[in-house]
C-alpha cells in the first residue's frame, strides 16, 4: 500500500506541474502557429514574461497543494512538501525552454527535439532508477531530484545547440531570422508597437483551447486530486497502467501529431476554402491525410486487438501481482482501445487545427467548454458505478465526441473538392478480418494458457500472440501497398539518410 501511495502523490504532483505548464505552454501552440511563415524575435521575446507567471503559479498552487488538498501521512510517504516545491520549480525550469521549443517546432528541427527530449527522459529513468536502489528511503525526494534533472536537461540540450546555431554560417545560408541569443530576449522596440492585437487575439484563443484540451485529456487526474473518488492504493495503480498505456501515445503519435501539424499549417492556408487554395496543396495535403489517418488506425487497431489478450502478462512482468491480480488488467484493456482513439483524434485534430481560422478556433472553443464539462461529470458518475476503470470509459466517450467533430470539420472542407481523405479510416475488409481472427485466437489463448500455468505455458501463448501479429503484417503488406510506399517514403528513408 506504501508503494502504491507513493505512485499516486508522484502523479499528484506531476499533475500540478502539468497544470502550471499548460497555462503556458498553451499559448506556445499559438505562438507556433502564427510564426510558421513569419518568424521574429519580438515575438519569440513574449515569452520570456512567462517565466515570473510561472513563478507566481508555481507558488500559488503549490500553496494549494500543500492547504487545500488532503497531505499524505508523512509515514506512508515522506517529504511531500519538499517534492511540491520541486515539481512547481521543475515546471519553472521548464518555461525557460519554451523560446526553443518554439523556435525548433516552428522551423521543423525534429532531430533536435527527438535528442533533447531523449535525453532527459534516459537521465530521468537512470537517476530513478540508481536512487531507488541505493536509496528507497528517500521516498518523494527520488521523484523531485528526477523530475528538476529531466527538464533542467530538456532545456541544455535546446539552449546550447541555439547557442552555436545561432549566428553560425549555417544559420546564415539558410536565413534564419533570429540573429543571436539575444534577439530571444524580451525587448520593447521603439519603433514598433508593444503588442500586435490581431496576433494576442489569437494567442488567446489558443491559450483557451489548450487549456480546455488539458482538462480533456487529464481531466480524471484532476477530478481524483480534488473529489478523491477512489482510494490512494487504486489512484497509485490507475496511474502506472495508465502511464504504461501510454507510452506508445508519447513516443509514436504525439511526434507524428506535432509534426503533420507543422506540415499542414504550412501547405494550406488558414482561414480559406478548398477553391481558394493552391490546388497542389490542397491535393498533397489530403493525400498525406488520408495515408496518415489510415496509418494510425493500423497502428491503434494493431495495440486494440493485441493488448486486450496480453494487458495481464504485460502487467504480471512489469509489476507482478499487485498490478496483474486486481483491476490491472481490465484498466489496460479498456486503455488499449483509448489508444485507438487516441491515435485517430490527434491526426484529425493535428488537421483541424491547423486549418481554422481564429473565429473557427473561437466556436471550438465553446464546443471544448462543453464537452470538459461533460467530461469531468461523466469522469465523477462512471467511477461511481465502475471503480477506476470508469476515467478511461469517460476518455473514450469525450476522445469520440472529439472524433466525430473533426470528421465532420473534415468532411465539410474537402466537400466541394474530390478529395475524400477520410476513406483513410476505412481498412480492407481482409485486413479488418485478419484483426478479428488475431483478436479472437488470443483471447482464448490467454484463457488457456496465461498466466499462472507457468512460463512454459506463457511463451506458448506469446508464441501464439507472435504468429498471429506476423499473418495480421502480410495481410497488411499486401492490402495496403499505398500505404506501406508511404511509410517507406516518408520514415524510413528519413532514417537511411541519416545513417548514411
């Protein structure tokens, strides 16, 4: 029970600094958006007054924290005030990066995102896991020390590469429009005026709808901090299988959903129709839309199917029976086909957004108000009637309507052109009965063989698992060859050169 307190009050405090980041961040997302095409220092230089708006939220919610909300027994868990601190001062750290982070979103270094964040995710791991081991009576403090050093390594990694980017030859030959550090620091040019409303408008726009699609992804973190609906011991395991189901979100679609995200805000124009766009635009952009729908949903309907028969000896190697005996497994089941839906709304969504324009983002916004409202009293009323498992059954019903309102956003802009990208979510039917054929031989694998009939009968069933994912493969090599040419074209070929 210990440790599974523990697991909970590091995801508690991990959501404060979520919240402070997103206050943030947020307007990041505008920014990224307004710059893509016209990128200047006066503007990357606004952010820099995030840093003492971070400072005073750090400490105004972590007062709360340590007030307001209910404080473990230092007992159970130690040093719960010291780790507040550091959390809100990691996500301090943190906002000093965000002119980088903007700088290589908006300009498409992919590989220095991919290094830095990289990096502070292996130091992160590393220094838990050395600390766990020589020192698991520090409890709290183990988490806070990682924490400080992942984002103080975030923000290294992207400072000294702008440090000798900027003003290099490099950056000259290819006319970057930030001359030096100093350009990234907030400045009041004379000659111009202090802010530009057009772009504040629809910096504030952004702010808002980040901030509600905070609340709509980790709504249930925020509504177990503050309701306590379920008990710290089942909080601490929601959270490691949760944070387990999610690394395929983290480290596959959430790259992709950034990237095309770029890739379409600067193909199309934001605020115009199909007919006014430039029509090889318009035809490359839904091409990449329909090819990146349909890799998703294999990618999500691949970890669906195959995830449900194996949640339980996933959870039995990583955890052992505190996490494979209880609600463990049927929590990463239903986390399975979250991701499925999670694979498909942050392409549409990555499309929707970057083509709207601030009075379309300001009706969305109403439309996110809505759906967080409805989402945090269905997060309240299904882990009522169904345990922790309800969170994730609320993620899915709000990650549906989100779905349908993008489908319907895509629909409506392609509908006076003949493109039709959605047919990307619609597989072969030989495909789709090569997955439920998969789906159906697993599950009665796992019910014969898996998971207290021993190892031998364990790699029986993983053994069954791997054959039926290697004919779900052909099957996918021969009915998507559009779709495998794309992969081949657009990822690996990025990878082969950069190994050459």
């Amino acid at each position: 029970m210990a440790a599974r307190a523990a697991l909970r009050q590091t995801a508690r405090l991990a959501s404060s600094g979520a919240l402070l980041q997103v206050l943030f961040r947020a307007a990041a997302f505008g920014l990224n958006a307004l710059t893509l095409r016209r990128l200047s220092g006066e503007l990357l230089g606004v952010v820099g007054v995030r840093v003492p708006l971070g400072a005073f939220w750090s400490v105004s919610l972590g007062f709360v924290w340590l007030h307001f909300l209910e404080v473990p027994d230092p007992s159970v868990v130690p040093h719960y005030g010291a780790a507040v601190v550091a959390f809100g001062l990691s996500a301090v750290v943190e906002l000093l990066g965000e002119p980088f982070w903007v700088l290589a979103q908006a300009h498409l270094f992919v590989r220095l995102k991919v290094i830095a964040e990289s990096l502070s995710v292996v130091s992160k791991c590393v220094l838990t896991a050395i600390l766990v081991i020589l020192y698991p009576q520090w409890g709290l403090y183990i988490f806070s020390l990682a924490q400080l050093l992942y984002t103080s390594v975030l923000v290294l990694c992207y400072v000294v590469y702008f440090a000798k980017f900027l003003g290099s030859p490099e950056a000259t030959k290819k006319s970057f429009p930030i001359p030096s550090m100093k350009a990234l620091l907030p400045n009041v040019m004379e000659d111009k005026t202090f802010l530009n409303w057009k772009e504040a408008r629809l910096t504030w726009s952004f702010f808002k709808q980040s901030f509600l699609k905070q609340i709509l992804t980790e709504g249930e973190r925020y509504v177990m901090t503050f309701l306590n609906v379920i008990n710290f011991g089942d909080q601490g395991v929601y959270d490691t299988v949760t944070n387990l189901g999610s690394l395929v979100a983290r480290f596959i679609f959430l790259p992709i959903e950034e990237s095309f995200y770029v890739f379409f805000a600067q193909v199309l124009e934001r605020g115009k129709n199909v007919k006014d766009q430039k029509q090889d635009d318009v035809a490359m952009a839904a091409d990449v839309l329909e090819l990146l729908l349909k890799l998703v949903l294999l990618i999500g309907l691949t970890i669906a199917v195959f995830g449900y028969a194996f949640s339980q000896l996933a959870l039995d190697i990583y955890g052992g029976s505190m996490l494979s005996s209880g609600t463990g497994p049927d929590l990463l089941r239903c986390y399975s086909l979250y991701v499925l839906l999670l694979a498909v709304n942050g392409v549409t969504e990555c499309f929707t957004f970057a083509s709207m324009c601030k009075e379309e983002v300001d009706r969305y916004n109403f439309v996110m108000l809505a759906l967080s409202f409805l989402f945090l009293c269905s997060s309240y009323f299904l882990t009522r009637w169904h345990g922790s498992v309800g969170f994730i059954l609320a993620n899915c019903f709000n990650m549906g309507i989100r779905i349908a309102h993008s489908i319907h956003y895509i629909y409506g802009y392609f509908k006076e052109s003949s493109y039709r990208p959605l047919t990307g979510l619609l597989p072969s039917p030989l495909l789709l009965l090569a997955y439920g054929l998969s789906g159906g031989i697993t599950v009665y694998s796992e019910a014969f063989f898996c998971c207290d009939k021993g190892w031998t009968a364990r790699l029986i069933h993983v053994s069954i698992g791997a054959l039926c994912f290697a004919a779900t493969t052909i099957t996918m090599f021969c009915t998507e060859s559009k779709l495998v040419h794309f992969v081949r074209s657009q990822f690996l070929s990025q990878y082969m050169k950069k190994g050459t």
